[in-house]
C-alpha cells in the first residue's frame, strides 16, 4: 500500500485555503477592531467567534456533509458554497465603513469558514487508507504551515503598497486551490472504511478519569493551558506591537512570519528529536524554552531597549520549541491509548485546544485591560509555566 503523494498535496490545497486566511484575519482585524473599540478584551472576544462557531457548527456540518449525496460528492458542495463566500467576505474586510459593516463582514466570513474547514478536513480520510492517514497528514500539515509563512510574510509586504492587496491574493488562492481540488481530486460514493466510532465528551472524560494512571489527565491540562497561552498573544500581538512598541501593523505580521517558519522548517526534526529523547522530555524542554523566549521577548521595549531584529531571532527560536511541544502532544495522548479509544483521545486533545482558543483571548485580554500591554508576554509565559507544571507530573 503506497501513498500517493501528489494527489494528497493537491489534497493540502484544501488545507492550504483555510490557512491563508487566519494569520492574516489575526493580526489585522484587531488593528481594525481597535478603530471603534478600546478594551482589548472586548477585541479578543470578537476574535472567538471562529472558534466558538468552530464548537458548535463543524460537528453538525460534519455530520451533514456524511449524508449529503450530489454529483459533485459528499463534501465538495461545502467546499464550493465555502470557499468563493469566503474570498468575497476576506476581499471586503478591510474595506469597511464602520463598526457595524465591520462585524457583518467579520460574521459572514466566520460563517463562510465554518462551512467548508470540517468537509475539507473530511476529504483526506475519505480518499486515503487508514494507515496510510498519518503520512497524509504530515503533507497536509505542511501545506497548512507554507500558507502561514508566505501569507504572514507576503502580505506584510503587499500591506505596505496597498491594504487591500493581501485579501485581495489570498482571495484569488482561495479560489484557484477550489478550481484545482475540482479538477484533479474525485471523491469515492463511499469513503474509505475505518473502525472509529463516535463518543459522547462526557465518556471520554469519565474515561480518563477514571484511569489509575493521570498521565493524559495532567498532559490534557498542560495543552490546555499552553494553547491558552498561544491564542490569547495571537489574538494581541498586533496591538501589542502597534499601542505598546509603536510599529506598523505589518511589523507584527513580518515578524510573526519567522516564528511560523521556524515551526514549519522544525516540525519533522522535532519529530525525530521526539522519538529520540522522549516525548514527555521534549514537551519540557519546549515549554522551558518558550516560557525563556516570551520573557525576553516582553523584556524588549519595556526593561530593555526595543530591537527588531532581535525579537525576529527570539521568534526563531520560540517556533523552533513551539514546534517541540506541538508536534509531540497529541502523539503522546494517543499512545496510551488501546487501539479502540484513539478516536477519543483525538477528541479529547482537540477539545482542550478548542477550550482554550476561545479562553485564552480573553484571559489575555482582561490582564491588558486591567494592567497595561506590557503584561502580555509575561501571562502567556505564566500559562505556559502552569502547562509546565502540569507536565512535570506525568510519568515518564
């Protein structure tokens, strides 16, 4: 059984649509949020909605995307109602004319996302044998991180000639990757058989807990609280580096661009540092790293004298042990599993990630609001600090 890996990266261009859209959405629609609103817990609230509907509408589109039947396939209709709302909302954004015009762009490009990320996430097991699944994954992975780095750093550059250029070229992306997932990816009437069955969240819990060993218990709350970390300075590092550090909106996109490079050039070594050292060992050593890197990194226009170039050097390194600890987590909660609870572990991994994204914005918000941006990076380096804590009471 071999994979075929051309058409599974024509496959990523599904992957590679969704993530052209949200590093730029992140860093620029708090910049627009901050016209008309002043409380950056207030913005970081807005900036759930995504995930919030993420929570409550991919499974039901999940779920209705398995019983659709067209001459198109099962999952593609959502694909191309999804994908062409999404390019128009994405064109319009930052053309608004007040609050209200703002936010009815911003709901109907949070919709319009919604429709089409599961059915797109769908079509890899749909066409792809389960254990060919994990390698398919790792190219579609990477499809997702190259759409980050290029729209991060390509943008910020287009930005500066013209604020509608990158919406408007991530737009025509959108598009083209539809046009090719149309043209060369045919879906089975059928998709491919697998073993996995749906569980209730209150049973995966029930079931954790219940394990004389708290192993997944403590790792489910560490990424729990890394990713509140993570998400809550996504949601702010723009504003953070436009109300604190006083630069453009496209300094804080360029200079997140080399902190997703970094995840995307360590992902596979990490990997085998992973395999190397231990999982639990890497994970630690990743969030020792990131909790040093988000100090220093918030040392810099407050204790110490700013410098670009240097914060662009500690965003190197902070993907670089971002790339440690995510590519290793969900490898671990699903190790201990048996064979017939992978699925719920997956579950409960995605949960407390999903939990965190809409929490983490808003506890990074409300420490702003009531103390000041400068506490921005220290509460992301205390999330991650109590994630580290939470690791170092796993077994090894």
């Amino acid at each position: 059984m071999k994979l075929n890996v051309k058409k599974t990266f024509i496959l990523g261009l599904g992957f590679f649509a969704v993530a052209l859209v949200w590093p730029l959405y992140n860093v620029y629609v708090p910049i627009f949020l901050r016209d008309f609103i002043d409380s950056q817990f207030k913005i970081n609230a807005i900036m759930t909605l995504d995930n919030v509907l993420a929570v409550f509408m991919i499974p039901f589109i999940a779920s209705m995307s398995d019983r659709t039947q067209t001459r198109f396939g099962r999952r593609m209709p959502f694909l191309m109602v999804g994908i062409p709302l999404s390019a128009l909302a994405f064109i319009l954004l930052p053309n608004y004319t007040s609050f209200l015009s703002l936010m009815v762009i911003i709901t109907l490009l949070n919709f319009s996302m919604t429709i089409f990320r599961a059915p797109t996430v769908a079509l890899m097991p749909d066409i792809t044998p389960a254990p060919l699944r994990s390698k398919a994954n790792g190219i579609i992975n990477f499809m997702g991180g190259l759409a980050s780095v290029f729209v991060l750093m390509g943008g910020a550059f287009l930005y500066k000639q013209n604020k509608n250029y990158p919406f408007m070229m991530t737009a025509v992306l959108m598009v083209f990757a539809l046009l090719m997932l149309l043209k060369f990816i045919k879906e089975p009437e059928v998709g491919v058989d697998t073993d996995e069955k749906p569980v209730k969240l209150i049973d995966s819990i029930k079931l954790i807990t219940r394990e004389e060993d708290k192993t997944t218990v403590f790792v489910l709350l560490a990424i729990f609280f890394w990713f509140i970390g993570y998400q809550g300075l996504e949601a702010t590092f723009s504003n953070y580096c436009v109300q604190l550090l006083k630069l453009e909106a496209t300094d804080a996109s360029f200079i997140l661009s080399f902190f997703a490079l970094a995840f995307l050039v360590s992902a596979i070594p990490c990997g085998f540092i992973g395999g190397r050292l231990g999982k639990r060992r890497a994970i630690i050593i990743g969030i020792s790293g990131d909790v040093l890197v988000f100090l220093a990194i918030g040392s810099l226009g407050t204790v110490l004298p700013f410098n670009k170039m240097v914060m662009i050097g500690l965003m190197l390194i902070g993907g670089f042990f971002w790339a440690m600890i995510n590519i290793n987590s969900y490898p671990m909660v699903v190790e201990k599993a048996a064979e017939d609870h992978v699925g719920t572990y997956t579950g409960l991994y995605y949960f407390s990630s999903s939990l965190a994204a809409i929490t983490g914005p808003l506890v990074v918000g409300a420490f702003v609001d009531v103390i000041s941006f400068k506490v921005t990076l220290p509460v992301t380096a205390g999330a991650y600090f109590i994630a580290f804590l939470f690791m170092t009471r796993t077994k090894k």
